[in-house]
C-alpha cells in the first residue's frame, strides 16, 4: 500500500510547481548580473601641465596650474627602504589591478599598480623600490608617456624634475660612508 501511494504524493508534488518556460528566466534572476569594467576615460590634454613640488619636498605633483593634478611621484621610506611612490589621478573601478607602462627617454618600463580607495573614491596607485631599473624611464630629458588600461595615456611633459627625485630617493638607500680615521700627529718628545 504505501509502494502505490508514494507515486501518487510525487505526482501532485510536482503538479504543483508551474513548468519551465523562456518568461519564468526573465521574471527571476538566479544571480546578479555581472558589471564588467567601467567605460574608459580619454586622455587628458596636458598642453602646459609641469612638474611642482608638493608641501612635503620628497613629492611631486604633475598638472596644469590651478587645476587637480594628474599624476604623483614620491620618495617615501619604507622600513629603511626607499621607494618610489606614483598615483595617477584617475577613477578606478574597486579592487582593479593593473600595469603602469611608461614608455620615454630611450626605455620601456611596466609597473604594478593598483585601484586603492581613497574616501569615497578609488583611483590608482603603485610603489616600487627606487633602486628599480624600471624608474630609469623617469630620469631622462624627454617626454614620458604614462598608460593605465582604462585611464587613458598620460604625457609627461619634458622635465628633469622627477629624474632628480628619483636619484634623489636612490641616494637614500646609499649606506654612508665610512669615516676615514687620520692618525694623531706625532708630538716631539719633551726634552725636559
């Protein structure tokens, strides 16, 4: 008896629930609809953006005068390790990791850079030694042109500013040279 009424319980069990259809998928999402990357932001114009000097002197920033900065360079210290702190001054989607290219002064240089949150606002940035082969992009005369997927190409003007700073940082993690000792001057002998 309970083998014919255990069928019958499954069929009106299963009566109940309305069948799969193309309209029953629109009504209801299973998962949140993935967001891909945001929209990419042009290139900035930096027709007269220069290189300044922050408050604190170890940091620069790059912009047009008067207006928000576009990019930022510093010498921090690390634990006794100096690096080479860079923030490019654009939205960045939470949790973004990226490359910095940096493409001058006769090298081609691919930093690690990453969307950090800033108060309400995330945007890039990176660090690496100042020792870094890498930087040598940055000590040159010429014209820099900094890229990060999404943010647009970054041209930075001529200068030998960042270069300075970067030797600069690289002249910190020199150990100080060591003392030369010079022998005491030979007194004559009292002849007393």
């Amino acid at each position: 008896m309970r083998v014919a009424i255990l069928p019958c319980l499954m069929l009106a069990i299963a009566a109940c629930q309305p069948p799969a259809s193309d309209e029953y998928s629109e009504r209801s999402r299973i998962a949140p609809r993935a967001e891909g990357p945001s929209e990419p932001i042009a290139s900035p114009d930096t027709a007269g953006a220069v290189w300044a000097a922050a408050e604190n002197t170890d940091r620069l920033l790059y912009g047009k005068p008067g207006e928000r900065p576009l990019f930022a360079l510093e010498c921090v210290d690390q634990g006794g390790l100096p690096l080479i702190a860079f923030t490019r001054f654009a939205k960045a989607d939470a949790g973004a990791k990226a490359i910095l290219a940096l493409i001058g002064n006769g090298h081609v240089s691919r930093l690690k850079i990453d969307a950090t949150e800033r108060g309400d606002i995330w945007r890039w940035e990176g660090a690496t030694e100042a020792a870094d082969p890498a930087l040598d992009v940055l000590t040159g005369p010429r014209q820099v042109e900094a890229t990060v997927p999404g943010a647009g190409s970054l041209i930075l003007n001529p200068s030998a500013v960042p270069g300075e700073l970067v030797e600069r940082c690289r002249a910190a993690a020199l150990p100080d040279p060591e003392p030369i000792a010079t022998p005491e001057p030979l007194l004559p002998e009292d002849p007393a």
